[in-house]
C-alpha cells in the first residue's frame, strides 16, 4: 500500500471533492477542496498536491497536500460539490446554500453568492444535507424534506418542491439532465422530473423489509439506469430504475454507514465506497477476464453477493457488469485501500489515477497510484 | 448562543455555553472569556492529539501472546512513534513561533511556551525509553544516554556549521568550543576532523596532534552485536585510559593549553569538565560525559548515585532544582512512579502521562498500585484525559476509544459523557447512535432517538419521527407518530405523507397502531382499486382481530357502509353477521364509548351517532337479505 500517507489537517473533515480537470487535457488532479464539521470555526479549503509553485518548505512526501486557501464557513460543511473550475457550492447546517469562488491570482476565496434560508423549519434552522450541479443549474436538498432548484446567474431560488418526503433527504444526484434521484432516511429512492410541474416523484423504488435510511447514491457515468446506493447498515445496493421496485443486487459491504459511494468517473467498472467503520473499499468488477480471482496477487476480500433476481433478458452485450447477478458469471473484488484502521472515513472522491479521502481522525489520504 | 449555567460569586456573574465561561465582573468594563483547556484548542496540538490517538489504538491491538523479546521491539518502535509525533509538532510550534516574531501580543509567549514544554516532555519520554522500555542492560546503557544527549544537544552542529563555513575556522572564536563540544559528547571522529585544521595549520606541532588524534581514534567504543565481552571491553578500556593517563603525566600537550584540556577530558578529570558548565549547559549532560571517561561500562542499578552526584556537583547548591530535574533524577532512580506523579504535577494536560503510562503498563512496569477510589493508574491517567478530550467540541469522537480500554469505569464514564454530547444535524446524530450501538448501550440509544423524534415531531417531519422510533425500537413513540397520522385522517379526511404509510414494511410490526395505520390504508387502497371483496376482508380482519382501537371502530362501520349499498353483495352473510355483532359490541351495555381523548369529536353529537347506527343497522339488514338469498340460490 504504498503512496497513501496521512496528513494531519486539525479538523475533522466532512467532505473532499477534486476540482474537475479539463476534459480535453489528459492531467492528473492536482487540487481538491475540503470541508470541515464539528468545529466552533468550520473551513472550506483547497490543497494542492502537484508542484505548480504552490509547495511548502517540507515536502517530505511527494504529493504532500499544501493549503493554498482557506475561508471560514457558517455551520458544518454537510455537501461540497465543484460548480465549475472556480467556484464550488457548499451546503451547510444552518440550511445555507453557498457559492464560493476561487482567485487564482491571488489564490483566495471569496463569497459571490449565498442563499442563507434555503433550508428550514418554520422556526428553526434544518440542514442542507446535500447539494448536486450542472452548472448552471444546483439541486440542494435537506432535513426539511425540501428539493430546491437554483440557477447560479440568478438571485431567487427556481423551484422548490415542498414536502417531497416526510423524512430526511439525505442525497441527491441527476440522473439525466432533467431528472434527479433523492435517497431518503426510510429506504426509499424516489426519482423526480423537473419537466412535470406536480410535486410528486415519478417513480419510488425501495427494498422490501426492513426500511434501512439510504445516505449515499450515485449513478454509473456511461449507463444512465444503473444508480448504486449505500444505506445505515453498510450494504451496497445496485438498482435499475428502468425496471422493477427493488435493487437488483446487495453485497455486504461494510460493518456501519456507508457515507458515499463513487463510481469510477472514466473507469466504470470501479466503485469507491468509504464507511464509518473507518474502512475504504475498492470494488472492481470485469466478466470478461478468463484468471479467476484467487490467481490475483493483492489483498482481496472476498465478500458474498446475493442478487435479488436473475437479470432479466435482453441483449447480454449492453447489460453492465454490475448487473450480473450471478457471482459465478461476473467477478467482483474488493481491496481495502486505507493501511490500516481509522475513525469513520467521511468522504472520498476519485478522479483519474487519484483517490483522495477525509476521516473523523482530522486526517486526509492522497493516493495517486489507484490501480484502475 | 449562552445556555442556562449562570452562577454569582460576589460581584461577578459567569455564564457558560458549550465552548467557554463568560465572566462578568460588576464594576469592571471588561468581558473576560475563560476556557479550562487552552492547550485542546491549538490546531498544531490538535494533530498530537489525533495522531497519538492513532498509535493509542494500534498499541491496545497488540497480542499478548507474543513472545516478549518481538513484544520489547514492537514497544520500542511503538514509543519512537510516540517521540516523532511530538517532534514534529514541536517543530511546527517552532516554524509558527518564527513566523510572528514581530507580533507584541502574546501568541508568540505561548507558543515559544509550548515548544519548550514539549521538549521537556520529549525529553523526559525518551529517556523512559532508554531506562524502561528498551531496558538497555550496561554497556549499551552508556550508548543509548549518549545518544539521548546528542539529541537533545542538537545546536553543536549548528555551530560546528558556522565556524567550518567561516573564511578561517580555526580564527573563529568557538572553534575550540566546537571541538571540545563534540569531545564531550563523545563525537570523536567529528573532533578530529575539526582538530585536523588547526593540525594543518601548525606543521611544527604535528606531533603533539597526531599523538591526540591517534589517543581520540582508540577510544573503544562498546559494540552490542559484537563478540566481544564486557570484562574484555572493560580491560580494553582500561588499557587506553592508562594511555591517556600517561600522555598527560609525561606532559605532552603542555605547550599547547587547548590539547591538554581536552586530554585532561579524555581521562575524565572532573574538575575539568567542571569548568566547562556553559558548554555542557545541563546537568544530565554532565552526568553522561562523566560516565563516558570514567565508568563506561555503568550497570542500571548504579545510575542513581552518579545521577545525585553530578546534579549537585554541576548545580549551584543555593538554586531549587526544577521540576523537570527533580522528574529525571527520580528516573534514573528508577521510580516510575515518582516520575508519573511529578509529570502529572507539573504539565496542565494529562496527555502525557496517560499515554506514557499506558505504555508502560503494557511492558508490565507498573506495580499493581491500587489507588484509593479502586481502579488502577493507568486507568485513572487515561479517564482524567478523555473526560478532558470530551469538552472539546470536536475531540470528543477520540475519548470514546480511550474509554473503551479502560475496563472498569470506562464505560460508566462513556455513558454519561455520550449523552451530552450537542445533537445539532441528523449525521452527528447518527454517529453517536453508531458509538452507543457498538457498545450496546440500550438506554443511551433510546434516549437520543427520543430526543430526535421529538425533535422531528416537532417540526412535523413525521417520517423522521417514525425512522427515529424504528432505531430505538421504541414502540410507545412509533403508536404516539400512528396516532398523529389518525388525528390527521380525522381532521382532513385524507392521509398526509402517504409517501410513507404506503411503504412501511415490516416496521408495521413495531406498534399495533401502527400496524393498523399501514392495514387501514391498504384498505383504502384496495378500495381506490376496486378490490372490494379483499378491502372487505380486510376491514373486517382489522375488527375481529381486535386491531383496530375500539375507538376507531364506528369510523370503520362507517368506511363498511358504501361496500354494504353495493348493487353486488361483497360481503358474505357469515362476514354480515360478524359486522353485526361488532355493532352490537360497541352499542350495547355502557351505551357509546366514552370520549376517546384523540377522537373527542368523534362522540360530540349524539343524535347524529343515532341516526348512523340506524343507517348501519339498515344496511347491514339489508345485506344480510342479499346475501342469504345469493348463497342459497342453486344454479340449476
């Protein structure tokens, strides 16, 4: 497990996101931004990991994280999302929803935009639990069980979608560009079309049983159907919206909440997820490769999947691996990626070659070799 | 945002809110913040905190059952951990204090403070390393004190820099100081590289240095790994410091002041290394060059008579001793505990106590000393410094673990700490249920989901309400969230959140109310998709199975009325008299139910109630006709 190394930063951190890198240009990310939570004075911050003049006086690893920036924050820094190359949209615990733009000249932040209210109880403040963009549109959702739509040129919210669940919202994404997904704290994943003007969702999927509060989901980059989610018991979920009202497969993944689940952006047959229980799970997935797993070298877990129903027919060519049921016909493997044991890993975010996550220990973990 | 702590002492007032005490003294224009831990708040210390906590952890992982010689390794390695982590924050307090030199106030007092604090601490740890952990027997003792010395003596080679990169070293005014420095230290091969510009420059004395540099090359340096023996390195010794010896009687050096100091070192004449206290600066330096000229091959056990000796004979005999003297002459006693009990006077954070302790009751060097209030030192040290690490807001996280190894009272302590900890988002919520789940802390669990249902209630999230309710288990709030829903039904006619009492799943099983809750709108779905015989076996079911309260089941009577006026008969005449025999059970004897206190206006007006019951009778009447008639009727 070489080139992962703590740095240890002073405050816990609630969320890391890489600054997108150009499509056309094939770099590495070299800055990333992170959140804190707990703290009497909550920071956003952006590191730098590259060496474009913006070391320190020891970089005794290379790739040492350096703060280039920082700026205060209001209430714990619940979601951070990178609106574009300069400006990142952060959620927050007293219901704000702000805008913070990056100087590159002079390498501050500043504050362009702030809607201090979006969130909220009819007296009393409730958290902005997750933020989601497509610039120039935001989607932020919170414990108030509201969807807002907001537009970053202008002043008022766009939309708000009041009531649309009775429990907490804990996280969005789109699914399409008109299209988002919201997982809720009783296990339901409820998908919305901005084009209808009802306020109601256009299709609730949920596992039968138990109602396990989802916090995490993300779609697959390539196939707009495939959405994974993580929930309050660790188990992975992998659903198709297009069909039936149940995740299509469950792995056990981890021990406590999994907070996020990432795939791979260009690399789809890899997903990230990070637990409370301190632990960072690699997941890769391929069924064309013939060298069965325990041939592998590395530290691989093995983990059980059980599929909740054989997949249903169509062209075997465009069904994803993640769709294979049966473990026998795909192959799945799990690397831990942290070197050992920490306090719950809060974040983690995956971009090209480069993995970085945040943890409940103040410490975070770059690694730029992830073996994809 | 102050909370409700206030108390008066005379003339001042103090409040207090999560993070500090307000003082407010009559009289006096001046707000004053007190805080009972300033250390915790320091950012640079913030990363000793985590990452020792880190080693902590990794440490209470280690197997007993390993054999001990791997064990005092792993110790070993495990305190240098410790040591590096301390280092590097010093040397960041260090940066920072360099950085705001110019600033008058007194951040710079503090953390110049700071850094000198810490290293004492690192000080006194590593020399508990060399005389505890890694328990050097003699002749590798002396070697390991050296290199304490050395460490903690680092500004020699800051000097020794600048004389060498002068235009002419030997001009300098501390090049002697440099090489005498290095000289006692034990440093022989950098001293003669030193000496060997000055012997350059002196061709006429060339001799004399090369006499000096052949006695300095001599000097027998015990080798651990080495074959040879201590009686035979004592012998060795003892041959050269003879050679010495004579060199000085024969007068050798006597036309140069400087070499004969430095030989009169060599034989370890203490006069002579008296005089140089400057360059020695510290007791305990003393004490080791002492060892290393006269009783290199020093056993443990004797350290502590020449640890007294040098300390009186280097310091002023009218001064105190320091604390931090008094700490380290109690560890060359060998008194770990006066050592623990002088440390814990001294600083004002039990960090380093606990840790140091802690560590040491895992090489099994602490006597099982019970204090008077039952558990032992470890754990007390360790309690005192989460309880600590619990005011912070945000390094509370970190005392949970610490609790967890303290078997007696940890979790007592945990128990009562958790629950204080400010819930203000579901997340941190969540992650304190996590702490109390793992450790199977019943009634801690219930009383925070109680609190966040409340909470949710409150702002009238019901599904929250009823997702906090699932966690704990509790089935008293999930029927009081049911009842809520019913009220609702009763004042709009219409389910709210249908969202989720469409999709409760098996947490329907939790509270019967809530079971009826999810059954009654199932009825009212299978009714909205034409269903009828199965809304009808089901509204019945919900009476005779005595789910429905009482209470609801005129509501239900009447919800039974349009399946009754159906042109088709939809229930039976077994079906027909049990609803019959329902109406008869709630109407007969005490006449109606009293006012149920959630349905007071279901009962308000008595006539209307008549009118419907003979509506009720009617039709089930009526339906009873039906449906004998339609069960009797023989296709022919």
């Amino acid at each position: 497990m070489e080139g992962i190394n703590a740095k240890y930063v002073s405050q816990k951190i609630s969320k890391t996101r890489w600054r997108p890198v150009s499509s056309s240009s094939l770099q590495q990310p070299d800055i990333f931004a992170t959140g804190s939570w707990d703290n009497e004075d909550n920071k956003i911050s952006l590191w730098s990991i590259g060496d474009n003049g913006v070391s320190g006086m020891d970089d005794e690893f290379e790739g040492d994280p350096q703060l280039v920036c920082e700026y205060k924050h209001n209430g714990d820094v619940m979601d951070l999302q990178f609106l574009d190359q300069d400006r990142i949209v952060t959620a927050s615990s007293t219901g704000a929803v702000t805008i913070f733009r990056h100087n590159h000249n002079n390498q501050t932040l500043s504050v362009p935009q702030l809607w201090e209210r979006a969130h909220h109880y009819p007296c009393g403040k409730a958290p902005c639990t997750g933020v989601v963009c497509n610039s120039p549109e935001i989607v932020t959702v919170g414990e108030d069980g509201r969807i807002i739509l907001f537009r970053s040129d202008q002043e008022g919210v766009t939309r708000t979608i009041e009531n649309a669940d009775s429990s907490t919202i804990h996280a969005v994404t789109f699914l399409r560009t008109t299209e988002i997904l919201t997982v809720n704290s009783i296990g339901q994943l409820k998908l919305w079309d901005f084009r209808q003007r009802s306020n109601e969702p256009s299709q609730i999927l949920s596992l039968t049983g138990d109602r396990v509060p989802l916090h995490c989901v993300d779609r697959h980059p390539n196939q707009q159907h495939i959405v994974a989610t993580g929930g309050q018991d660790g188990m992975l979920c992998i659903w198709d919206v297009r069909q039936g009202k149940m995740p299509f497969s469950l792995m056990e993944a981890h021990s406590a909440e999994m907070w996020e689940v990432h795939f791979h952006p260009s690399n789809p047959d890899h997903l990230f997820s990070c637990s409370e229980d301190g632990s960072l799970l690699h997941w890769e997935t391929s069924s064309n490769s013939d060298t069965p797993s325990f041939l592998q070298g590395g530290r691989n877990a093995s983990i059980t999947s059980r599929s909740a129903i054989a997949p249903a027919g169509g062209n075997q060519s465009l069904i994803s691996a993640w769709l294979t049921g049966d473990s026998g016909k795909g192959r799945l493997e799990t690397t831990h990626m942290l070197p050992s044991q920490t306090l719950s890993v809060n974040s983690l975010d995956v971009l090209g070659q480069c993995l970085v996550c945040g943890t409940d220990g103040e410490a975070i973990y770059v690694n730029r070799l992830v073996p994809i | 945002n102050i909370q409700n702590q206030m108390c008066m002492l005379n003339n001042t007032f103090i409040f207090s809110n999560k993070y500090c005490d307000i003082l407010l003294v009559r009289g006096c224009p001046f707000v004053h913040e007190v805080r009972k831990d300033e250390d915790i708040c320091s950012p640079i210390l913030r990363k000793l905190f985590n990452e020792s906590h880190h080693i902590f952890v990794g440490l209470q992982g280690i197997r007993d059952d390993l054999p001990s010689k791997n064990k005092k390794t792993q110790f070993v390695s495990i305190s240098k951990n410790y040591r590096s982590v301390i280092r590097a924050c010093m040397e960041e307090l260090q940066q920072v204090a360099g950085k705001v030199e110019g600033k008058s106030d007194g951040s710079n007092r503090k953390s110049s403070w700071r850094v000198s604090i810490l290293l004492a601490v690192e000080l006194i740890w590593n020399l508990c390393e060399v005389l505890f952990i890694d328990a050097a027997p003699a002749g590798s003792l002396l070697l390991h004190l050296l290199d304490w010395v050395r460490l903690h003596k680092a500004d020699v080679d800051e000097k020794a820099r600048d004389v060498l990169q002068s235009e002419s070293p030997t001009e300098h005014q501390a090049y002697w100081d440099v090489v005498i420095s290095y000289v006692l230290q034990g440093r022989m091969d950098e001293a003669r590289q030193v000496l060997m510009k000055q012997a350059a420059l002196q061709p006429a004395a060339r001799g004399m240095f090369k006499l000096l540099d052949n006695l300095l090359i001599k000097m027998p340096i015990f080798n651990p790994s080495g074959a040879q023996t201590l009686t035979e390195f004592d012998v060795k010794w003892r041959h050269w410091h003879e050679e010495v010896d004579r060199c000085l009687q024969d007068q050798s050096f006597a036309s140069n002041p400087h070499l004969e100091v430095i030989c009169k070192i060599l034989v370890g004449d203490e006069d002579v290394l008296l005089e140089h206290k400057e360059l020695l600066s510290t007791w305990y330096h003393f004490l080791v060059t002492r060892l290393l000229f006269s009783h290199p091959i020093v056993k443990p056990t004797e350290l502590h008579y020449y640890a007294q000796s040098s300390m009186h004979m280097f310091l002023d005999t009218r001064s105190v001793p320091e604390p931090l003297d008094s700490i380290l002459l109690a560890a060359f006693e060998f008194d770990i505990h006066q050592v623990i009990k002088d440390c814990s006077i001294a600083l004002n954070n039990w960090w380093f106590v606990a840790h140091l302790t802690d560590l040491m009751d895992h090489c099994k060097l602490l006597q099982s000393h019970n204090l008077h209030f039952g558990s032992n030192l470890r754990e007390f040290l360790l309690l005192e410094y989460a309880s600590g690490l619990f005011t912070h807001h945000s390094l509370w996280q970190l005392a949970v673990d610490y609790f967890d190894h303290c078997p007696e009272f940890g979790r007592v302590y945990l128990e009562l700490q958790i629950e204080r900890v400010p819930l203000d988002t579901e997340r941190k919520a969540l992650k304190v249920l996590r702490i109390c789940e793992q450790r199977q802390m019943t009634e801690q669990v219930r009383s925070i989901c109680k609190i966040m249902a409340k909470g949710a209630l409150r702002n009238n999230r019901l599904g929250s309400a009823l997702s906090w309710s699932i966690r704990a288990k509790d089935a008293a709030f999930a029927t009081l969230i049911s009842e809520r829903f019913l009220q609702d039904y009763c004042a709009n006619g219409a389910f709210s959140d249908l969202d989720l009492i469409d999709n409760l799943g098996s947490a329907m099983l939790l509270s019967d109310r809530l079971t009826f809750l999810g059954k009654y709108r199932e009825f009212h779905r299978l009714y909205g998709e034409k269903c009828f015989s199965d809304a009808a076996k089901l509204l019945l079911s919900l009476m005779t199975a005595k789910i429905a309260p009482r209470t609801f089941w005129m509501t239900l009577l009447t919800d039974a009325l349009p399946l009754l006026e159906q042109k088709e008969v939809i229930f039976s005449a077994d079906q027909t008299h049990e609803l019959m025999f329902c109406l008869e059970d709630l109407t007969s004897g005490n006449c109606l139910p009293k006012p149920d206190r959630w349905f007071p206006f279901l009962f308000q007006d008595e006539d209307i109630d008549t009118t419907k019951i003979e509506i009720l009778r009617l039709a089930l009447a009526r339906n009873l006709a039906k449906a004998i008639v339609k069960e009797g009727t023989v296709e022919v």
